[in-house]
C-alpha cells in the first residue's frame, strides 16, 4: 500500500485551454492532492482499494482488482509530474510539502473544527504511535509542525486512523509564539471553561 499528500499549484494559462475539464482545480492556486493505493492481494482478488482527494473533494474505489492475477509486483516508485496535451502552451507547476508513508494513519492540523471544512491543513509528523490493540485509547507522539499557521489562533488537531477513519470533530489547539515573536494576548474563558474566540 501506498499513502501520499501532496501540495501543488499549477501556473498553466486557462485562457487557452478551450477544453478544460470542469472539474479541473483551479489554476494558480495551492491544492492538496492525498492518494492511496493498496494493491490486490493475491493478484486478482478483488480487495484493491484507490482514493484520490482533491482539496475536500474524495473519491475511493474499494473492493477493486489494482493487480492483475498472478501478479506479485510492488509499487517501488512515487511519481508525481504533469501531463500536456497541447506541448506549444507553457506550463508551470510548483509541488511542496510532499508527505509519503506505508499507512494512512496519521495526524494533521486544520483550520476548521470539521476536516472536510478545513481550506488549511499541515501534516504532522509522528515518532510514535501506539495503540496496545485499543484505536480509542492511543498514545501518539509528533514533531509539531505549525507550518505556514500563525501562532495565537485556534486551530484543530485530527487523527486519521490505517483505514481512513478521522475524528468527527477536531480537538481544538492553539500554537503559541516562537523566538522573536511578540507574545500573545491572554485567552478569555467562559464560566465553563471554554475560549472565548
């Protein structure tokens, strides 16, 4: 199996490309790209699974045959370009922040409480995780990662599961200021505790 996201904006000239798909990303903008791909084990049996997310936007294919009947072959290679049907136009294409792993179990950070909401995500590396055979009571450890967030502000930590499954809501976080940074006001509570936004 293969898990990666990936951060792209593309710099391509719409204006000339007549026949575009409608569905096509918007062009000079930041999308993140998530891919998944567990292979038919054996080949041939129909227990393949293909997800692709576009920013919000999934799509997964389960139950699937992704290799062919007696076939053992592993993926060995990530590739990640363009493809250009029409050579004589430019096209540009940045990719950032490139994330790959053996798993889709993972923790990230948003900026809304709801995952498919969030516009803002960064991936947050884990040193360790564990969960002693009990998903509802794991212990993860992470790198923070706050990425292009700016401190002071609430944001929302999920976990996402091997199997794709994310956290209904996400747990609310706030980063605060790094070296050289000015402080950050004090958090207003309500009589039960909860922040004040």
């Amino acid at each position: 199996m293969a898990f990666a996201i990936v951060s792209v904006c593309s710099g391509s000239q719409p204006e000339k490309c007549g026949k575009c798909h409608s569905d096509s990303p918007a062009f000079k903008e930041w999308h993140t790209v998530e891919l998944y791909f567990k292979l038919s084990n054996p080949g041939g049996e129909t227990n393949g699974v293909a997800s692709f997310r576009l920013d919000s936007d999934f799509d997964e294919s389960t139950g699937i045959v992704t290799r062919k009947s007696g076939d053992s072959s592993l993926l060995e290679y990530f590739m990640f370009g363009q493809s250009v049907a029409k050579p004589a136009y430019a096209s540009e294409s940045y990719i950032d922040d490139v994330y790959v792993d053996n798993t889709r179990a993972r923790v990230e950070i948003g900026d809304n409480a709801i995952f498919a909401n969030c516009t803002h995500r960064e991936i947050q590396i884990p040193s360790d995780w564990s969960d002693n055979g009990n998903p509802g009571e794991a212990s993860i450890t992470i790198t923070l990662n706050r990425g292009s967030f700016d401190p002071c502000e609430t944001y929302y930590l999920f976990i996402i599961d091997a199997n794709g499954n994310i956290n209904s809501t996400g747990y609310p976080i706030r980063f605060g200021t790094g070296a050289g940074e000015p402080p950050c006001p004090p958090i207003k509570r309500d009589s039960d505790g909860s922040i004040i936004q």
